[in-house]
C-alpha cells in the first residue's frame, strides 16, 4: 500500500513549536501548571513512613527517593549516602527507587525544573538530602521518645537502631508508622563533618550488585509488558527531511508486523516483537522531503565555519584589556586555527522509551535526563496538562547528554505514535519505541562542529602582549526552552565556557563568537564547551610556554588565576613525578581545565607503537571537587572520563558527505577499547568546599594532555581533531 | 520451525522463525533481558553468552544454528570462575552504568575457565572485543586479576 502524507510537517509542528515558547515561559514563571498532587507512591500503607526523599517500611528497608536519572554517574549511591549518614541508618537496609516526575517535589535546585546535567546532582542535592535524612531521624526519635516516655534527648540512633540508655530499643521499621504521625521539622540539626560516617569515607554503590550479575530488567530497554508492541523507525537519510510518502507492502509481509504509522521524524513499523520491527523497517521504501534538509558535507561546513573565525563576531563577556589594539602593535603576531568534528555520544544502551497512551493520560518508561521537559512537551503534543504525563525513570545504561533532551524530541516521537494508533481506532496498548546502534549514531543531536582561531601578539623580546580568540560553531541552547537562560546578547554560555574567561591571566583577552546554523541537530556531549575550549587554551599554554623557552607546568603556574586550579596542576605533577627525567621513548603533556565547579588536572604518559601510533601508557589525575562525598565514586568517574574522553580525541567524529552521516555502526564510529585504556592514577584533593561534580569534569583536559605529550615528543601541534587523521591513531 | 536447545541447563524448545538472532530470542521470546543489545553486528559484546562454554555474539547466532547446543546466558552462570568474577565486580565496584558489564561478566569468565591465571595480555586478547562506553576498563583488568586470586585461594 503506497501512503501520501499530507504536510507531515504541519501535522504535528505548529503546536509542538508554540508549546515549546510556552515552555521557555514556564520555566521563569509558568511552572504553576505543573504543580501536581504529591508522589503517588508517597501514599502511605499503615506503619509506613512516607516523605518525599525517605520511606522506611516496616519491614525496615529505608527508601531513597532519587529525583535525578542515573546513567552510571553514581547518583543514586551519592544520594543515599547522604540520606544513610544524617539518619545514622545501617548501609544494608538502604534501597533506592527513582522519583516519579513532579516538579515541586523534586526539581534540581540548580535548573528550577526535574533534570540531570552539567554535573549538579551532588551539588544541588547536598543540603536537601543530608536535610531529608536529618528529618527521618528526628522523627524517629519522636516517635521513640513519646512510645518510651522519656526525653527526646536521651534518645540515640547508631546504624539504624534507635535506643534509650534504659535498655529499650527498636529498629527503624518498627517506628515507622509512629514517626510518621511526628511534625516534620522545618530545620533539622545537620551533623558537623567529623561526625560523618559514609559521607566522605565509603558507601556501597546501592547498584553494584545487580549490575554484577546481569543488571536483569533494569533499563529502559528491557522493559517488557503484556501485549507489547515494539516500534522502529525508518529514519530521514538527511537531517531536516521528512517522509511524505512510503510504501510498505514488503514491510507488512513480515510475520509479527503488526502496523506501520508515519511521523515527522520517520515511517515506523510496530511489531511484536524487536527483530520482525527491525526487518521490516528494512524493507520499507520512503520516500523523503529533503527541501529544508542539511545537503552538506563537513567538509564544506568546516570551511565555512573556519571562514568565519576571519571575520570579528559577537563580544563573548569576560575579557581583559584591549586585546585588538595589543594585536595591531605587537611586533609578532602567531594564528592558530583549531577544528573539532561532530561526536555522537553512543552511550551503551542505544535510545529507548515505552509509551502507554490512553487518550486522557500517557505513562513512559526510560531513562529520562530531564523529567520536566519531557513531561511539558509531551503534554503538548498529546494536548494533555503535564500532570496527566507520568514518567517511570529507569537506569539508563549511559547517557553523556544524549537522554538529555531539550526538545524530548524521542519522546515526542514515542507520544506522536501512540497517538496515530489510538486515533486510527486502536486500543492503548504500551509501545516500546527502539533505537539500533545506526540510529543512534547516524541520529544526529552530536557535539558541534567547533573552529577555532586564536592570535597571539608579542613585542620584540617575546613577551605576549594580547591575545584575540574567535570560536564558530551552532549553539546548543538557541531554539530551545534554556535560551532565555543561556544565551545572552547572541552569546550562547557553552559555545564559550571555558574561553571566554581564560583561567590564566594575560595583558590582554578578547573572545568573540559567531553562531553558525545547519539542519544537523547538536547537543551537550560530557563537559559540553569544555570539550573544545579546555583542548585550545591548554594546548596553547603549551605554545606559548615553549615560545617563552619556559617549562609548561610552570609557565601555567606564573600566569594562574585560581588557587585551586594551581593546586590540582601541582598535585598532578607531583604524584607523575613531572621534574623527573622519563624512560627512553616516553613522553608527557600536562593539562588542567576547570569546568562544573571542579578542578582537574591530568599527566598523559606516552609512547608511540611501531606502527606511528599513539598509545597513552598511564594518565595521573589529580580533582578537587569540594567535599568529596563518595571518594572511590569520584575515582571512577575520572576514569571514565578520562577513558571516554580519550576514545573521542584517539578516533571518534561523525562526518557527512553531502548530508548523509557516513558513519553507521562501531564498525565505523570506533569506540574505545581495553587495549586503548591507560593507566589510571587519581588523587582526590581534600577539601571543606561545597560538593561540585564529578561526572564531565574528568573528560577535558585528557586531549591536551595527550596533545602536549605528542609536541614534546615530536614537535607537531595537532590542531584538528581526531588523531586518527594524522595516523596518530 | 522448533528449535531444541539447553538453556542455563534446562532443554528449552522454541518456535519462531529459525533466522531469528538469539539475542531476541532471549530477550523478547523468553523476556530474559540480562543479554543486552548494543549493536546488533558482532561489535561490542553486550550479547554475549557462552556456547558449549565458550563465548559468541548472541546477536550473529540465529536460533538454527543452536539446535542441540548449550547456551549459558548471564542469568544462568554459575560455577567457580563465574563465582569468582561477580565477587570481584562487585568488590571492585567495576560497573558504572552497567549496560555492558553481563557480556564483560561471561567474557572473563570464559577467559578465567580456560586462562585462571591470564596476563594482561591474555586479558587484552580476551577482552578486546568487549566495549563499554564507561570505559570501566581498567577496573575489569584489575577485577579479572582479583578473581583469578580468589579461584586461587
Ligand atoms: S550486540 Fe552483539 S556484539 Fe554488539
Ligand atoms: S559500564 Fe557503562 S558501558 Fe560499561
């Protein structure tokens, strides 16, 4: 049967655009309309203590409620901990589910709305938590006080038992229903940090132990449910085309096939199953609309970006002295051109969410990054209020970014489904919507294509007079709900962080920007800014101290502006053994960026295999991140920053070639393996500072480390990215 | 077509079109989901299982190809390496967002069952076809080392 769609693009665009205005709205001062009752599963059974963070059963099981996605970071662990230490409980009875989508309950106080990003989930969460585990305990202790008679003073918790110098004592489950008739207290004591006991030292990771045996049913692609339809999608070979007619004759012959629907974004085939969907959808002939859509090659996108940086752009805040008048006087001027691929994030669980639509409510299942925003856009492409929009969190087997979703446009394509079906008259019946590895790398919402271009100007004995930066690239934010917030006078906060403001001071610092459009949507990828600007300014610290004839560590620690940024870059150093000499064909590079509060810096030891090629024997990090809640949590995230990072500048873009991604699968977009992983040596920087993440903030400087190892060794400067295109890789 | 196979030890037959990976097999037919997909082409080892012992793509092997055969998938290994792993896992704290970690488990353990006390380069020939976006793996190196010492003990 050959289906003509009819403006698909009008179908279901205008709403969802308008919604979108809304929503940016909403989060100044709209939030009102998602004010919902509060949890569902805060409806308490007799005996049960039931708050929004902390349930305790009687069965003596204390539930975290976890208000942000985890996608390996170790939140949900970071979380409980903090709950586990101010309510004195016992690590073995702690368990954690994830929160259901409410944004008066449980928004990041960092954004104003549910979500999961920019490395804020310990940060925001430091006080609240540790305050919700400090009011359980009050409670109890109520509740002991009042059942025993005595002072609420003389009344003790140590590792979930609650006792009286009488003798009498109780469990936690055994309190729980009358702790939960108690007052919650407005403000509760907090404990001083030497009384501490997990936050800080250690506190098993709640997930480890099912992810040890096989993580069973715990993502969002494993969910299964009775009557199941499982829907993939022929997607547009160019970003920006949309179907406008298909012919699916061959599709439907499929056994198991149950219905094809199209969408904006694609022709899907829903099955009973994953493997009939994926055949068929094989066998589907679209036909595509490519009018609007990207037909470029990156080839052609990194000379017009590169164009760009020759012209002034927009003045990016934060710069010193006037660096175009140093530049017109200096005696010497050196331009440096700097350009970054696109970079899909292919976290190890490819997209996928499941959808239950009824015509007056629609329930999801997935690792949703930003539980409000998918909540109000699907609301309004359903033309439902939010609060008929239930959200089941999963764990999310990675994310980088990628479930983070400005425009929920997975989400949005999930309810569009729904809807077709329950409009061509079927019943509601759930769909799980799965993307493949090809989807998901050939999907677009990358790390932007980036250009570079730095001058440097010095006088006749060398010495830097200014320095100008131009930076290209698509905003991230623009056309989105964080606009209003994140882009100011034209300048978009993370086409720029890292830059605009140098960490190192120098006699003059200009940035600009120029905003470049294409079709090919772009998105926050681990450390987002951090990932081109953290690799141009340290790599260029490195040229301008071998110009100064200087050491590269110490060249940075003359020109630092912040203690803390000086304290990793030492610490680093030290634990690499940087003033000593190196074993004959090893070379290092040192690197340190700032981002999301925290303060990395890392050591790359090299060397290079027969073959010319790199291969990063050992990296040595040193983090300060504040308090550190979870010390060995934050080990691992700097290794697998490190690690994720590494893979990225070793081999990794996406490229297009007249529009079409030429990448498919990790047979083509090669990601990181065992023999790639260098050593890994973290020292955490003790710390009385606030928490700050933990997550992205390992991943920058890992490319300028290596890329500074390389020029020691060689004297080159890799200035575009990735190193497989030099043969370093 | 019906497909005779034993499955974690106990002899299963299934119905379904005989070109069907086995993957999907375990993952929709039976809803055992602890076989993961990752790229569906031989690529990264989430799917992992062992036939007859020895590790395979659960996604490139069709349910015709298993006919008599013994697969062990995640839910089902168990014995000494096994055992010696999923301790070490969980002592080493290895799993980030763990996605990849069932098909990691089944490759150390075949590794350990056929190599208990491998090099870091067996563990390099082992492992190597075993992605995890992670990067989890210099944990895995060290916790194949650990559970080679606990098998050991
Ligand atoms: S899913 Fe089978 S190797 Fe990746
Ligand atoms: S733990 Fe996330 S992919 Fe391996």
């Amino acid at each position: 049967m050959l289906h003509l769609l009819e403006k698909p693009l009008e179908a279901a665009r205008p709403s969802r655009r308008s919604f979108l205005k809304m929503s940016a709205g909403a989060l100044g001062g709209l939030m009102l309309a998602l004010r919902m009752p509060g949890t569902a599963r805060a409806a308490s059974n007799a005996g049960d203590f039931a708050q929004p963070f902390v349930h305790i059963r009687p069965d003596n099981k204390v539930i975290v409620l976890i208000k942000h996605l985890d996608k390996g970071q170790g939140t949900a662990s970071g979380l409980a901990t903090l709950v586990a230490d101010e309510l004195d409980a016992d690590a073995a009875q702690i368990e954690t589910d994830f929160a259901p989508a409410n944004v008066d309950l449980y928004k990041n106080l960092a954004f104003g709305v549910q979500g999961t990003g920019g490395s804020t989930a310990i940060a925001n969460s430091f006080l609240q938590y540790r305050t919700a585990g400090a009011a359980a305990k009050a409670m109890l202790v109520a509740a002991a006080a009042g059942e025993w008679d005595v002072p609420a003073a003389e009344v003790t918790v140590s590792r979930g038992v609650v006792s009286h110098a009488s003798g009498k004592s109780a469990t936690f489950g055994e309190l729980a229903g009358l702790a939960a008739a108690q007052e919650v207290p407005a403000e509760p004591a907090l404990k001083k940090p030497e009384d501490w006991i997990y936050i800080g030292k250690s506190f098993a990771r709640v997930d480890v132990p099912a992810k040890s045996s096989g993580a069973v049913g715990l993502y969002g692609m494993d969910h299964q449910a009775d009557n199941m339809l499982v829907a993939v999608l022929a997607r547009p070979p160019k970003f920006g085309a949309v179907p406008t007619s298909f012919d699916d004759a061959e599709a439907r012959k499929i056994e198991g096939v149950v219905d094809v629907v199209s969408v904006p974004s694609g022709v899907a085939v829903l099955a009973t199953s994953t493997w009939p969907a994926i055949n068929a959808r094989g066998l589907l002939e679209v036909t595509w609309d490519e009018a609007v859509a990207e037909s470029r090659s990156t080839a052609e996108m990194a000379e017009e970006l590169a164009a760009m940086t020759s012209e002034k752009g927009l003045p990016v805040p934060g710069g010193e002295g006037d660096a175009d008048g140093a530049l017109a006087q200096a005696a010497n001027v050196i331009e440096v051109d700097y350009a970054f691929p696109f970079l899909a994030h292919a976290p190890m669980e490819p997209l996928d969410i499941t959808v239950l639509y009824d015509g007056e409510t629609a329930t999801f299942w997935t690792g949703s990054q930003f539980q409000t925003i998918d909540q109000m856009v699907t609301a309004g492409v359903l033309g439902l209020t939010p609060d008929k929009i239930a959200i089941n969190t999963t764990w999310a087997g990675g994310s980088f970014g990628r479930r983070a979703q400005p425009d929920s446009h997975y989400f949005a394509e999930a309810a569009l489904i729904a809807k077709a079906r329950l409009e061509a008259g079927n019943p509601p019946q759930p769909i799980k919507v799965v993307w493949t590895r090809e989807d998901d790398i050939k999907g677009g919402y990358y790390r932007p294509m980036v250009a570079h271009k730095a001058r440097v100007g010095f006088d006749e004995d060398g010495n830097v007079l200014g320095w100008q930066h131009r930076i290209a690239t698509k905003s991230i934010m623009k056309g989105t709900s964080f606009e209003q917030f994140m882009v100011k006078d034209g300048v978009d906060a993370t086409s720029v962080e890292g830059i605009g403001e140098l960490p190192y001071s120098m006699p003059a610092f200009q940035a600009e920007v120029h905003n470049a459009e294409t079709a090919v949507p772009v998105l926050w990828w681990r450390s987002v800014g951090h990932t081109h600007t953290g690799y141009v300014a340290e790599t260029m610290m490195d040229r301008l101290a071998k110009q100064a004839g200087e050491d590269p560590l110490a060249y940075r620690l003359k020109h630092i502006k912040h203690d803390r940024l000086a304290g990793v870059l030492k610490l680093a150093a030290e634990k690499a053994g940087w003033d000593k000499p190196l074993p004959e064909g090893r070379y290092r590079g040192i690197a340190a960026v700032e981002s999301f509060g925290s303060f990395v810096a890392e050591v790359a030891e090299i060397s290079f295999r027969e073959d010319g090629t790199v291969k990063v024997e050992k990296v040595t990090c040193a983090v300060d991140c504040g308090i550190p809640v979870n010390p060995d949590n934050i080990r691992a995230q700097m290794e697998g920053g490190i690690g994720y990072g590494l893979g990225a500048v070793l081999r990794n873009e996406i490229t297009l070639t007249d529009g079409i991604v030429d990448q498919e699968n990790f047979d083509t977009y090669l990601p990181i393996r065992m023999t790639d992983m260098p050593e890994i040596d973290v020292h955490i920087v003790p710390s009385e500072e606030a928490p700050s993440g933990a997550g992205e903030p390992g991943t920058p400087p890992i490319g300028p480390a290596v890329a500074n190892a390389i020029a020691a060794a060689k004297d080159i400067w890799i200035t575009d990215l990735p190193l497989s295109k030099h043969d370093l890789a | 077509m019906s497909v005779t196979f034993t499955l974690n030890g106990t002899p299963r037959t299934i119905d379904a079109d005989p070109e069907t990976p086995l993957l999907w097999v375990l993952r929709d037919d039976l809803k055992m989901t602890g076989t993961k997909f990752g790229c569906g082409i031989a690529q990264c080892g989430a799917c992992t299982v062992h036939l007859d012992g020895d590790p395979i793509r659960s996604c490139q092997t069709l349910l015709e190809d298993i006919e008599g055969a013994s697969i062990t998938t995640i839910e089902g290994v168990n014995g000494k390496a096994a055992e010696a792993v999923k301790a070490a896992w969980s002592e080493l704290d290895v799993p980030q967002c763990g996605y990849c970690q069932s098909g990691q488990i089944l490759a150390a353990t075949a590794l350990l069952t056929e190599t208990p006390k491998p090099t870091d380069e067996d563990i390099d020939y082992a492992m190597d076809g075993n992605v995890c976006r992670c990067a989890t793996y210099a944990r895995i190196r060290k916790a194949i080392h650990v559970a080679a010492d606990k098998m050991e003990a």
